[in-house]
C-alpha cells in the first residue's frame, strides 16, 4: 500500500485517518456530492472497522465494527453492527468488548 501525503494522515495518532461514516472516504478527500462531514474526533481504539467482537459480560452482543464515539465518561467507544440482525447497531465501551474469531462456534 502506499504512503499517503502527511495532509491526509490522522493529526491525532498518524495511523490512520479519520473516516467519513456517510461516504467511507477519508477525511480531506470528500467527494463533492456527499452529504456527510468528515468527523471531527479522533478515537484510537485497539479494534479497527470490520473486526469482529463480542460483548464480554451481561446481555449478548456480537458484530463488526462499524465506528467509534467519544463522550466524557466513555473516551473510547466502539460501535457494533449485530452478525445476526444487519442495521442494528449497539454502542458500547472499548473495555465492554473483546475480539472474537471467525472460527469460533456460532450459538445457531
């Protein structure tokens, strides 16, 4: 893969880039008819987008990750596209999820 010009690398971390959640382009490289923004956070989470996870306590929650949130009381948070119901969404803490192989036993 190529290096990509420092403008487009991720000012916070410089791992990678902040993703528009509408168009899936990179921020700085919007095409002009998308409707969304770029985001203006900046999470580092230890799961990258389409991993899979599994909650790790309580109800049961296992998906793909599909994007990230940052509040007060939550600096990183992760949310889950259910492997089950596609479109539902849960959010949920970084430390709520652990990652889950493709290979391990489905409960159907």
């Amino acid at each position: 893969m190529d290096t990509l010009p420092s403008d487009l690398r991720c000012p916070t971390c410089d791992d990678g880039l902040a993703i528009c959640s509408v168009c899936n382009q990179a921020e700085n490289t919007l095409a002009p008819e998308c409707p969304g923004p770029a985001p203006s956070i900046s999470v580092r989470s230890k799961f990258f987008l389409g991993d899979l996870v599994t909650k790790t306590k309580g109800s049961e929650w296992t998906g793909r990750v599909v994007g990230y949130y940052s509040t007060a009381l939550t600096p990183v948070g992760v949310c889950v596209e259910s492997d089950k119901h596609a479109g539902s969404v849960q959010i949920y803490p970084e430390s709520a999820l652990s990652p889950k192989s493709k290979h391990e036993d489905n409960d159907d």
